[in-house]
C-alpha cells in the first residue's frame, strides 16, 4: 500500500482504506479493543470518519452474538507506519541510540515482541535483532 506519485493524489487514491477488519482484544477489567482499518493518510489528517461506523456495523453483522457492549471511546487517528509496513527495531548510526517504532496498527501486538528482540540485540552488543526484515537498514540510504 503506497503512494507512487502525484497521480495517485491527484485522484483521491489517498483516500482507498487497504484493511477495515473486526480485530477483537479482550483486556483485563473485561474490556476489549474492536478494529482496525489501514490507508494511506498525509500527516494529521483524519480520513474515513465513517469507520469507526463500518467497522461497528461489520462487527454487528458477523458477530451478532458479541451484543450491545458500552462504548468507551473511538479513536480516529493516525498511526506512523513504514512504507513496508512492518515496525522497525535496530541501532543508528548515533552510538547508544536506537529506534523502536512504525508499528501502525499492529503495535498492542508487535510491540511487546519487538521491543524484546530490540533489548535483546542491545545487551548481546550488537544493537540489531536477530529477525533481519525488522532492521532499519533494510532501507536504502540507511547508515548505523
């Protein structure tokens, strides 16, 4: 999912959700977690406002016996993400300094995983996971 050009802008391709799925996390307490969608979206801009509706009335649909749960909150917002879409975990070219992020909407998931390769890497010296497609020097241009 990318944008190659002004084109793609031009024609509100911007604007095409990749993902709108039912993705349930239950939580401790009883609570739970229902989404997500994935699109392309410019920095602070909220696209799709309707959604959070879609993915309710998806959910509704396939999962009639879920019931009427409260609402607790909806968060339309933006999630960095990579041009791959997958996170990043590794040293920099900064001594000491490395990064951990671009999880996009995976992020309550990869997370906690991905931050355990990172210290991982970290105290065995080198600063790079073992799981190469989560390094930062997988882009071109990359220097650590």
């Amino acid at each position: 999912m990318s944008l190659s050009g002004l084109t793609d802008v031009a024609t509100q391709r911007d604007d095409q959700p990749a993902v709108e799925a039912i993705c349930l996390n239950p939580m401790r307490g009883g609570d739970a977690r229902l989404g997500a969608s994935l699109q392309p979206a410019f920095r602070d801009l909220v696209r799709n406002t309707d959604m959070a509706a879609r993915i309710a009335a998806r959910t509704l649909r396939m999962l009639p016996g879920l019931g009427p749960p409260r609402v607790m909150n909806v968060y339309p917002g933006n999630r960095p993400m990579l041009s791959d879409g997958l996170p990043v975990a590794g040293r920099t070219a900064i001594e000491g300094l490395y990064v951990h992020g671009g999880m996009g909407s995976i992020g309550m998931h990869a997370a906690p995983a991905t931050a355990r390769w990172l210290a991982e890497a970290v105290l065995s010296g080198d600063g790079n996971p073992k799981q190469t497609w989560l390094r930062p020097q997988r882009f071109a241009g990359w220097e650590g």
